[in-house]
C-alpha cells in the first residue's frame, strides 16, 4: 500500500495531476472532542493576561524536588534571577 501511494505521489509530482483528499471521520470527531476539553480546561483555571512584548519561560519543579521540600528554594532561587513568576 505505501509503494502503491508513493507511486501516485510521484506522479502528482512529475505530471502535475490531482491529489485526492482523504478525510477520517474518526479524527474529526476526535480533534473536536479535544477542542472541548481544552475550552473547559482554561474556562476552569485562573486566567491570565500577559503583555506579548515581553519574554516567558516556563519552568517545571520536579515531584521528587517537591516531596523533598525544595520546591520554595528553588522559587526563591528563579526570584533572586530576576524572573518573575506569574503561576504556580
């Protein structure tokens, strides 16, 4: 089948013909579905306005650093940087 699909797509290429679209009702419903949750997602959480002139980064404490109660000494550690942080 891949051999068979290359060979239409070397012929779109080399004789400038059509290529048929091919659409997945399966993956449609499932992009949808995602779209959703991500709306309630961030309907759900605090929202937050940042100025697109600036720069961000984002940082991530490992659970591990956490359960070993390290996680305000490194905050404290991106602070004295000269981050600011937005969220936690």
């Amino acid at each position: 089948m891949i051999v068979e699909e290359l060979a239409k797509e070397k012929s779109v290429l080399e004789q400038s013909g059509e290529r048929k679209v091919v659409k997945d009702d399966g993956l449609v419903n499932d992009e949808k579905k995602d779209e959703e949750e991500i709306t309630q997602k961030a309907e759900n959480e605090e929202s937050i306005i940042v100025p697109a002139s600036k720069y961000y980064t984002v940082a991530i404490i490992k659970p591990d650093a956490v359960a070993h109660g390290k996680a305000n000494e490194i905050i404290m550690k991106i602070q004295d940087a000269g981050f600011e942080i937005l969220a936690h």
